[in-house]
C-alpha cells in the first residue's frame, strides 16, 4: 500500500483534529481543499489554516499534537492492518 505525497501529514493532521472531536469537519475540509495542499512540498501553512477555519479547535493543542506526532502510531498501525490483510490501494473499505 503505498502513500501519496502529504497524505501522512494530512492524516497527521485529521487525527489531531479527532482528538479535539472534529475529525468529520477536518476530514471534510482536508478533501474539499486537497488541490491547494496535497501537491504542495511542504503543506504545513495550508493545513494548519484549514484546522484553525474549524469552529472551537484549540490550535495550541492541535499544534502540539501534529508536532510531537502524537497520533502517528494510530496511523501507522491502521496502514499496517490493511498492508497485512492484502489491500494494495485506496480506496478499501472493511466490514467488521
């Protein structure tokens, strides 16, 4: 399964999101915006716009998450339970 250029770091970015219980808006913002951010070399100034256009999000502490990559591990083991259960592309979706 491979990842396409900047969607770790969206990912990143939605799952911080979650933490604050907005990763339905970010999730929704991060594909209504992926032409301005996903080709982008470095997307951090966009998607740190799109997080602080969300209603209520705590930037500070969205900040601190996406720095200290503390939602990274969550990431990683979901694209290793798909890559182990033989999905090689996107989109997949599971039942159960």
């Amino acid at each position: 399964l491979s990842i396409p250029l900047n969607a770790l770091t969206a990912a990143e970015a939605a799952m911080c999101a979650s933490v604050q219980d907005k990763f339905w808006p970010m999730n929704e913002a991060l594909f209504a915006q992926q032409d301005s951010w996903a080709p982008q070399p470095n997307p951090t100034a966009k998607l740190e716009s799109i997080a602080a256009s969300l209603p209520g999000m705590d930037m500070a502490a969205w900040k601190a998450c996406v720095a200290k990559h503390a939602t990274l591990a969550l990431i990683e083991a979901d694209h290793d339970r798909w890559r182990s259960a033989g999905v090689g592309s996107t989109p997949a979706f599971s039942v159960n």
